[in-house]
C-alpha cells in the first residue's frame, strides 16, 4: 500500500524498520471505516478475534492471549539512558546500545511472511497543544483494533504532523511469544519504544503506558510540564459549575470507580453531577492563568473486567456495550456474550475459560476469567462522560488527591499544607496489599504519585520536577490524600466507599474554594466531624470521628518506612522532601512526649 505521508523523517525510520524485520506485507492504518471492517473479518477469520452476540454486544469482540502473557511485566521493562543515573534507582536500565543489539536480534525478519501494519496515532485531541504523536509499527490486528479505541489514529494524525521530527517511533512485534526474549525497551533520549514477543495489551499497546507515561513523563521534565498516572473528573454543583479534580491512586484502591462515580441521592436530587474526564492518565500544564491544566491523552478505557458490575461501576458496564474488545474474559457459548467474577450472581453453565477449556461456573472451582482480563471500551461510550473530555485546551485542576489503601495510618481525608507538602505526601504515597495480590496481607508497598512503575527518568529528578512546578505555577491545586479503607479492630471498613465518596469530595471542593474551616493536625488540615455531610448516611458521629483521627503510633512507624524509600533514591532526593520528613518526626515525637495537645 502506499505511504501516506511525504514525511521524510517517518520513511527513513519504516524504512529501517521494514529492512529489519522483513514483513510480506506493509499497510498504513488510515483509520477509515472500511479498513477497520477489513481487518475486523481477518482477525475473526484468523481466530485472533472471535464476534460477539451483534445484538447484545454490538460492534464488540472477544480476545484470548498466551497463558504467560497475560500482564505487564515489570521485570522484563527496560529505560534505556546513556547514563544510568538518568533511569534512577526505580528502573531496569541497560544502555541503549546493549538493547538496540538485543532487540536487533529478536526482530531481525520477525514479521517475514507476515504484514506490517503502521498506525500514525494522536495521544490527547488531534492538533491540541498538549497532544503528542506517535506512530505503532506491529503485526497484530489486535493492537491495530485496540490502539483505534485507546487513541486516535488515521490520515488525519498525518495532516498534523507534517515533515515534523517530532513523534514517538514504537515497534511491536509478537515474534515467537517467547517470554525469556520478551522485553519492552523505552528510550526516552530517542523518543523510541521497542516492544518484542508479548500480545498483551499492557505489553503492546504502546500509547498507553509506554508512551502517555513513561515516554511523556520524561519529555514533561525536559519540557516543563507532567505526565501522571491520574483520574480527571469533574464535580458539577446545581448552579451548573464544574470544579475538576486529578487523582492518583496505586492499584487496587479503586481508581476507576472513583472517576466514573455517580453521587448519592441525595446529591443528585438537588442538582449534583460527576463527569469523567479521564479514569488513567493526565498530562498537566500551566497556563497563563498560573493553574494547572490537563488533558485525558486517551480516547478510551483499558479496564481491569473482574469486579466490575452494575453495581460497582455501572458507567463502566454501559461503557463496554458496544464497539469494546474483551481479552482474557469468559466466554459463554450459549448466546456468544461475555462473563468474569462478580459480572453477577449467574455464572454460565456452557462457557469456555480465559484459556479456552469447557468451563461450568456453576460447578467448577476455576475461575472464568483471569483476574487481570481487560475490556477495551471507546470512552465515548461512558454516560457521563465530560463535555470537555476532548477540549484541545484542556481543563482547570482545582485538586489533586493522593490515596492509598491503609487500614490504621491514614484518616479519611487531609490536606497538605503547602504544594511542597503535598508533593511530600504524593512522593511517601502507599499501599497495603490484600488477599488479592501475591504474598503476605498487610505489607506496606511505597507507590510515589503511583508512578513507581511509569516514570520514565530518575524518582528524585520527578520529585524535584514536581517541586518545580509548583513554583512555577502561581495558582497551583490544592493537594489532598484520601483513605477508603480504614478498618476496625475487626477488620471492617469503617467507611461505605463507592457513591458515598462524593461526600468527601465535597470537602475537598468547599476548602478549594476557603468555603469551609479545617483543625491544622499533625500531618495537615483535616476536617471538623460536622463539615462532612453524613445526611442519610449509615455512619455515627463517633465512627465519623474516629475516621478523622491520627494513629500516632503507626504514623511513627510509617516515618521508618518512608525514610527507607528515600534511603533508597539516594542523592537525588530533593533537600525540600527530607524537610518535610522532619517536619513530620517532630511533630509526631513531640504528641508522643506530650508536647502537643
């Protein structure tokens, strides 16, 4: 097929890469409909693509992976610098040179006898100023079908481009799916992303991880804006203005819920609405305004299927209704739909497994569905997605909230008490793992900005970068942390969660806002018990309490905890950060020596 540029810059690089890797074949994606249909009927002709039910899920398809292949592999992920320092303590590193070589050796003639497809792709709106090009280099049809969904893509990525320079150069290959010569090689000096013997998504799809996070983190630091693992949503109050927020939450805190959230009746009687900028990822920058701005760089959602549900997340569920590609679900045979855990209370009786083998959900100990199986949904599809979602100017950050997932430390909500702080509070952002996640319950995991496995460049260069922006910035956001999943000496959750979030957010808009007090505490500003709107909520004042308060004894080991993650970044740490650690340590030791009412 003919090219569809006269960029010189892109013909040279295909060209290398065709030489490489030799395919039969090579098409341009152009991102027409036609195309798309074409290549839809070869994957299911092929098998790699299986039709769904067009009744009930039109427009959506079904995929299975290898069983080794099945999610991000952080071990086998490379920044690949000049000098080491420049990846950090944080990364894999290996110099460019030793993996330009090996990943020569894995895609040399990779794609003989196959076809090469090109997909020129836009991360953020086409022609926005905070959006960024990249072009896909792959043999998979599945990343061609999935990348149309995630970004945008097509002839018109071209027309934007121009002769620029200026694009990332990604190159997928499946190659044999050998997992011990599977690598995904990032080189941020060269605006490259080598990717070789994976078919996952988290693995190949290369505009999102790797390029909106990794790549765009480092291209932020050299250009003075930020890249993040960030939820955007909008709070829309019933005088219909809309105040938006930015949140970073390490996985298994429930990130996606809290950006597709549907407020309590309560709230929604009298006019509140909640709209979805973005559930991922955030590029921010500063305008002239001196706030902080963001776009949602995708085009749609790569969620994680089991758990989710009506009643879970029910703008997600519509979200998949249509035009969706499901990876690694159930598959039941009876009506060519789709099934994963806790989809509902009725599993299939006659389905097939994630691996493909006759599965009974009704009988079998096995589950359905990999627990990382994902849906690929255009995030057009979500009800109450923003108006502003594809704004090429972006949207105004009035907050940003860090949370995690602490049984005892953290209260319900804080706020820092200065955008240095705050960044202090993001880059000592943790976990406590659960039953779900390998090894042992409870072990504390350090997550900066829940970035620890997406920052392209040095942790401590990040920090200090983020402490840049703020000085910058003349009216940067408020910076907020959260906390869900305080327990009881039982080990019940002590807050409802879902929904009822909203009430906190609330909090978190009247104080951007001086439109509520808070009592300054140990660790930042928390609320007053009554400044939390528990109408209608199954939650005592006591309870409410108690969810404000500060464990001082286990803050006192979290300090421990944190200063051996800044132990480990070394030289780079920002003098600013171990201010702040101080800070902490003596205000916690003096509560301790009854200093401090």
């Amino acid at each position: 097929m003919q090219s569809l540029t006269s960029n010189s810059n892109v013909l040279k690089w295909i060209d290398e890469v065709v030489s490489m890797t030799k395919p039969a074949n090579v098409v341009w994606i152009d991102g027409s409909d036609e195309q798309l249909s074409m290549l839809r009927e070869e994957a299911c002709s092929t098998g790699e693509l299986k039709a769904l039910n067009q009744e009930k899920y039109p427009g959506c398809y079904y995929h299975r992976s290898q069983k080794d292949d099945v999610a991000r592999m952080e071990d086998k992920t490379y920044i690949c610098t000049t000098d080491r320092n420049d990846a950090g303590p944080t990364n894999n590193w290996k110099s460019p040179k030793e993996a330009y070589e090996l990943g020569r050796q894995i895609f040399e003639n990779a794609m003989w006898g196959r076809t090469m497809y090109i997909i020129p792709y836009s991360m953020g709106p086409v022609g926005s100023p905070f959006s960024k090009i990249g072009f896909e280099v792959t043999d998979s049809i599945y990343v061609v079908l999935n990348m149309n969904i995630m970004t945008r893509i097509g002839k018109k990525v071209l027309d934007v481009l121009g002769d620029s320079n200026d694009f990332v150069r990604g190159l997928h290959g499946k190659c044999t799916l050998d997992i011990d010569k599977r690598f995904i090689f990032h080189f941020p000096e060269d605006n490259t992303i080598w990717s070789c013997n994976s078919a996952y998504g988290g693995n190949v799809l290369l505009g999102k991880k790797c390029f909106a996070l990794r790549i765009a983190s480092y291209q932020g630091w050299k250009q003075g804006w930020l890249a993040e693992h960030m939820l955007i949503l909008g709070i829309e109050n019933p005088q219909g203005e809309v105040k938006y927020v930015a949140a970073a939450f390490p996985s298994a805190c429930g990130k996606t819920n809290l950006a597709m959230l549907i407020p309590p009746e309560i709230y929604r009687k009298k006019g509140y609405r909640v709209w979805t900028v973005g559930d991922d990822i955030a590029w921010l920058k500063i305008k002239e305004d001196g706030r902080l701005w963001a776009i949602n760089p995708e085009a749609g959602f790569f969620g994680v299927a089991p758990g989710t549900n009506d009643k879970s997340n029910y703008n997600a569920m519509m979200s998949t209704k249509k035009d969706t590609i499901f990876t690694n679900v159930a598959y039941n045979l009876d009506d060519d739909t789709v099934w994963w855990e806790k989809f509902d209370s009725n599993p299939p009786e006659n389905a097939l497994d994630w691996q493909g083998n006759s599965w009974n959900g009704k009988t079998s100990a096995e589950k359905g569905a990999h627990p990382n199986s994902r849906f690929t949904a255009p995030a057009k599809n979500c009800p109450c997605i923003s108006g502003e979602w594809e704004s090429p100017e972006g949207v105004p950050i009035s907050a940003i909230i860090f949370g995690g997932r602490r049984a005892k430390t953290a209260p319900l909500v804080y706020q820092s008490r200065s955008w240095q702080h705050g960044v202090f509070v993001g880059s000592s952002l943790a976990s406590e793992t659960t039953a779900a996640a390998a090894g042992k319950v409870g072990v504390v995991r350090r997550d900066p900005m829940a970035m620890l496995p997406f920052c392209g460049y040095n942790m401590g260069e990040y920090f200090g970068h983020w402490l840049n922006m703020g000085k910058k910035a003349g009216n940067p956001p408020k910076i907020f942390h959260v906390n869900w999943f305080r327990t009881n000496d039982k080990g019940d959750f002590l807050w409802p969660g879902y929904g009822e979030n909203f009430r906190v957010l609330e909090w978190i808009i009247k104080r951007c806002e001086n439109g509520v007090g808070a009592e300054e505490s140990l660790i930042g500003f928390i609320p007053k018990a009554e400044d939390i709107n528990t109408e209608e909520l199954d939650v005592s004042e006591d309870v409410l309490r108690g969810l404000l308060t500060i464990d001082v004894e286990s803050w006192l080991e979290d300090i421990d905890s944190i200063g051996e993650f800044y132990n480990k970044i070394g030289d780079t740490l920002p003098e600013g950060l171990k201010e702040e650690l101080s800070i902490l340590n003596q205000n916690l030791t003096d509560a301790c020596e009854g200093s401090i009412a």
